[in-house]
C-alpha cells in the first residue's frame, strides 16, 4: 500500500527490521497495535508479512513465490528453526507449530450481502470475523479475493456511504478508527482496525467482531463481485511466540517469521438491476 507496508503491522505487525544488541543477531521491532497512521482505503496486496491462508488467493502466481507466500512456509521456518526460531527447542518449535495452527483453525470470516439490487440502491454488506491472537485486527471489502490483484470495493463503482459500524469483541460499538481521520476528511473507508482483540488457547476463547457497511449499488446494471479480507496475527497467542520489549509485545519471528495471514470470505455476486 502507499503505504510502506502499512497492513504488516496487523496481528503479526508492521515491522522496521532493527537489530537490538540485547538479542542474539536480529530481531524485528513494530507497532502492536496496528497500522494506526494509515487511516485510508487499502488492498491486501503489501502484507508483507502476512502469510495466505490458501493457493487459491494467490491463483494469479506461478512456482516457488506461490509457496514462499503460503501458511506452510511460515511452519517449516518455525519447525527448522529459522531466525528468531532458532531460540526455541525442538518441543517449544512443535508446542508453537501446534498453537499457530490452532489460531488459524479458529479464524473465520464470513461476508453477507444480498444477491440482487437496484442500482444506486443502499443496501448493508456485513462482514463477521472470529480469531486472531490481536491485539488487532483486519477487515477490507474488495472486488475480488486475490491478494495481489483485489482493489477497494469502491472500483467497482460501489459507494461507501459514512463510516462501517463497527462491533468490537466486547459487543459495544467501536468508533477508535473513524476517530483517528483526521479533521474532516470522509469517514467512508473500505479498510479498517478493529481493536481489543485477544485469544486464550487454554480455554479456546477467540474474539468476535462485526463490520457492516452501508453501501450504495452501482449505477449502472450488470453482475458485480465483492468480497472481504481478513488480516490476523498466529504467533501472539502462543506464550513461546511472544517477545516483550521496551513495552512492546512483538511476534517471535518478525517480519521474516510471516506469522500473520490474510484469509478472504468467498466472492459473492451482486446483481444490479
């Protein structure tokens, strides 16, 4: 994104690679609590360090790039002992493997949206989430569900009107990203944070959010995709793939560990009348 790579800093964060005397070689620094200086319309496409959760989203790529950007690259780094990695024993590398696998087994997303409008018409697209180790989280609304290629639901000719209502995990509305826009510029954006999300491996409690958007139909009839994107972080979950400095809380591997992901809902169509 414009963006230095702002969505890296969601669940596995925006890393600044620093190198910190205090640790053998190097370790990534980064914001724990998101990207919260990006506060404008994104596409998935700069996670860097955001793992895909499938081949699928990454249908439009071709040989070992396609792999290096998949869950299981992210694994074998922590099962060889890669990086960071390296500091844990062979047990705490299968204890970490196995609570990064939980997390991604718990995280959902789901997208609802009706199948038919009139054009111009308003209608709701809700987008629910469940998981990420946080203490953030994710959510875009795109055109389509490929990493690197998806844009802002906006390009399609779909209006955001106002800013999404957002429920966090306590169930009260949220209204600290639409906060952050500065002065008076428009609130209507595809992309946002949601915060206070948490995740307890021990009693299998994952956070909950709800993002609805209130949308305007295109003007003009014809079959439209849509979509959503979630952004979460694995590793933060796990007692052995935390690491605590200088107040920050940051992912065992970095920026190179890829410990976060991006996981898509399925690409709905949207008639429009």
């Amino acid at each position: 994104m414009r963006l230095a790579n702002p969505l890296s800093a969601i669940g596995s964060i925006m890393v600044l690679a620093l190198a910190l005397s205090a640790f053998e070689g190097s370790i990534a620094w980064g914001y724990p609590g998101g990207p919260l200086e990006d506060v404008t319309d994104a596409a998935p496409y700069c996670a860097g360090c955001h793992s895909s959760v499938d081949a699928n989203q990454l249908r439009d790529m071709q040989g070992p790039r396609m792999q290096e950007m998949l869950v299981a690259s992210h694994i074998a780094a922590i099962k060889a002992g890669k990086e960071n990695y390296s500091k844990l024993t062979a047990e705490q590398r299968a204890q970490l493997v196995a609570d990064v696998e939980k997390v991604d087994t718990n995280a959902q997303v789901s997208l609802e949206v009706p199948a038919a409008v009139h054009a111009g018409e308003n209608f709701a697209a809700t987008v629910g989430t469940q998981g990420g180790s946080g203490p953030v989280i994710g959510v875009m609304l795109l055109d389509q569900d490929l990493r690197n290629q998806a844009r802002e639901i906006e390009a399609e000719g779909f209006g955001i009107i106002g800013a999404p209502n957002v429920i966090g995990p306590d169930g009260q509305r949220q209204e600290q990203w639409e906060a952050r826009r500065y002065n008076n510029l428009p609130r209507n954006l595809n992309f946002l944070v949601v915060f206070g999300v948490d995740a307890d491996l021990a009693t299998n409690r994952f956070s909950t959010t709800k993002v609805t958007y209130n949308l305007a139909a295109p003007s003009k009839p014809g079959k439209y995709t849509i979509c959503a994107a979630f952004l979460y972080g694995t590793e933060k979950a796990s007692p052995l793939g935390r690491v605590d400095m200088h107040g920050h809380t940051l992912p065992l591997g970095g920026f190179a560990g890829k410990s976060g992901r991006i996981k898509f809902t399925e690409l709905k169509t949207i008639e429009v009348r």
